[in-house]
DNA sequence: CGAGGATTTCCACTATAATGGAATTTGGTC
DNA sequence: GACCAAATTCCATTATAGTGGAAATCCTCG
C-alpha cells in the first residue's frame, strides 16, 4: 500500500481534525442553550464535570470519546447524531425527517422536534410536536406578549389557553395567548401531530 | 428541570459511555486488520502514532474526539459510520445500502464493500463490487485452494485468471481460480456491478 | 530450528483532559 | 447604583491521552 508522505497527510488531516472536534464542541454548546440546561445541569446529567463542559464549549479543551458518549447521551443523541456536522450555511437547510438531533425535548406521552434553525436570539421558532394518546404539552407563562400558532395535522387536539378552551380536529388551526398557562392535550386515541409556531414579543 | 442524583446518574452512564468507547475502539481494530493495513500504515494515514493505535484498539485509552475523527478519516469513514454501532449478536443481521462503513477498498475505478459480516479468520467472503467503465479490480494471487465465484448484477465484465479469458455479460456467473494472479475488467460503458465471493484453502 | 524483517507491544516522558472548589461575571430587583 | 442569586470561568491538582524509541513477538524462508 503507498502511503504518503507523513508531514503532508498529519499536517492535513489534523487542521481537518480540530475543526471537526471544535464544531462538535460548539454544537454542544447550542444544543444545551437550546434545552434552556445550565453547565450544571448537563453536569449532573451527563456525569462530565461543570468546568470540563465550560472548556469544552469553548474549544479549550478536547474531549474524549467516552465523555463525547456521555454528552451525547445527555442530550439524548447518539454520537453520530451529535457529530454529524450541520456545517456551513447553505442557501437551503434541510432537516431530514429521520434526523434525531432537533429533538427539542421528549417525554414519555410527548416530543418537541425544531423545524427552524435552531439558532437562538430568534423571535420565532417552529416545531413539530407528537402527543400519545392522552399526553398533553403543558406550559407555564412565556415572556409577555408570546403568542403560539398551530395546525393539527393528525389526531384532534384540546387547546387551553389561561382560561379558555377549544377543540381542533384534522386539518384546523388556531393561535392564542402563550404569555399565560397554556396546554396542548390529545383528545383522541391515536397519536396527534401539531406544527406548532411560536412568536416572541 | 428535575435532575436526578448525581452519584446514580454519573455511575450508570459512565458505565454505558465507556462500553460504547470500547466498542467503537475494537472496531478500529477490525476495520484496519481488515483493509490489510498495519498499525505503521494507518499511523501514517491518520497522523496518529502507532503506540496510541495500538493501546487504543486494546482499550487500554480512550481517544480524544480530534484523534477519533483522525481515524476515522484515515478509514474513509465519518466519526458517525465508526461510530454508529453493529452490536450484539442478532439472528439477522443487516447492512443498509446506504451503509458505507462496510466498504473494503475504493479508488476512482472500483469500490469494493463487504457484504457478510466483517468478522476475520473465516473463510469465506461476500463482496459487492462496483467498476467504473475502463475500470478494473487486479488482484496478486491468494492463498492456494483459492476459488472466486462472481455473478454480474450490471454491465459487462472481462474475467481473466492467470492465462484464461473470458467475457461475463449482465446475468452470467463464473468462478475461477483465485490462487493466481486475476482480474476482472468491466468492458462496458456503463458502470459493471458484480457480487463476488471468495472461498479459501 | 535459527536468522532476519515486519509488526506489535512496552516503557519513559510530555502534553493535556478532567476534576473540585474558589473567584468572577451575569442578570434581575429594589 | 448596590445587592443577591445563578451561571460561568479560572486555578491548582490529578489522571491519563499521546509520543518516540527500544524491546518483544510474530512470520516466513532456508
């Protein structure tokens, strides 16, 4: 087998390395400010240190896989969901159907998935939310004047916004007031599906 | 956000982050052994020593992310098809087609992947085989005993074994001795796709 | 079986990942 | 602006990732 030259190839493949790695670690970064987590938190749930974390994020510090494994999973992402590179800004971003890494969070009876760029200091975001049968999203208060838009692509849906209610089937739509405790319940014995938007200020 | 305590937590994920780890470790091990490369030889293509290599396939260390994705590169590999895992043992196991971390050897006239499964010391191989037009997959000789059996999926492929000729057309099948220096050509003008097994001793 | 080359492992050393706790910064409230 | 609590960064220390070269092991061939 040629191999070639050792100086060449090392000097390459390590400037591509690094860049690799501190991508990863600055995405680490987004995916946790995203969930709203402190280092702390992510501490406690990952087992990896706050100080390590805080090096991390800011490419001081270069991790081990087994602690990429620990982060990863923290985050509840495979390490290949993690790496897998979101990289330059492209005229057109796609989220694939199939991709895990815009899990914004997830329960047993409900998941949040981001449809836009989960870049943050944005006044708008866009999700798409899957409810059990029987599983609500309950929210307190967002910053005064949030409102939310949805539409109901599958199942029927019970709405409630402070102290109003409404009833959504297949196909309606409906915005209100998220400034105040509001709630998302599924309403029928199938799975909903909601595409969800919401407006800050 | 409710965060479960520490000394739980850290154990049980520290434990799973490190199986991971090992397994993605081991694994480099049979990728490299398996394209026939030498610690020295995948030292010079990732740019890590050979030392490091060889305690991290032995799990006696534990890569930094920036060294993984060295390895991976040297391997044609993705950080996230090293890393995805092929696990425990199952009753079935599959190789998605768009899997490319099976892939055995590839330059720009033949791509070869592995389509059994790539534990070492058996004696039989499966492989899928894809020629550029022009292209051709030379091989020195095995081991003696050596038997290829080929079928052509796609194109027109001219199969030569030591001073034998002959010329396969899109559904013709062959086997040929392996134990001398062979080739198969793809004589057509549109990529040649063939499915190879080899058989040794 | 012994010699010689290739491959792998061991060893001493250096660089840095990882930790815990203290110091600093940040953001909100009076 | 001063104060407080939460979050982040800094710092000293420890553990270990990573390196180069020497020793050991493995093959192959006569």
């Amino acid at each position: 087998m040629p191999v070639k030259k050792k100086t060449e190839l090392s000097e390459r493949s390590t400037a591509s390395a690094e860049d690799v790695s501190r991508h990863v670690c600055t995405r680490i970064h987004d995916l946790r400010r995203q969930r709203g987590w402190s280092l702390d938190v992510l501490s406690q749930l990952s087992g990896v240190s706050r100080s390590m974390l805080s090096q991390i994020e800011r490419n001081q510090a270069n991790p081990t896989l087994a602690v990429t494994v620990k982060i990863a999973s923290a985050l509840g992402l495979s390490v290949a969901e993690l790496v897998e590179q979101a990289p330059t800004v492209h005229n057109i971003e796609v989220i694939r159907a199939e991709d895990r890494s815009h899990i914004f969070r997830s329960d047993e009876n409900c998941s949040i998935r981001t449809l836009s760029p989960l870049h943050l200091e944005k006044d708008v975001e866009f999700y798409e939310v899957l409810i059990n049968p029987g599983g609500s999203l309950r929210s307190a208060a967002h910053f005064e004047g949030t409102r939310e838009f949805l539409t109901v692509q599958k199942g029927k849906v019970t709405v409630v916004s402070d102290t109003e209610t409404t009833e959504l089937n297949r196909g309606d739509s409906a915005s209100y007031r998220a400034d105040v405790t509001h709630e998302i319940a599924n309403s029928s014995r199938t799975d909903a599906l909601v595409f969800l938007v919401v407006i800050y200020q």
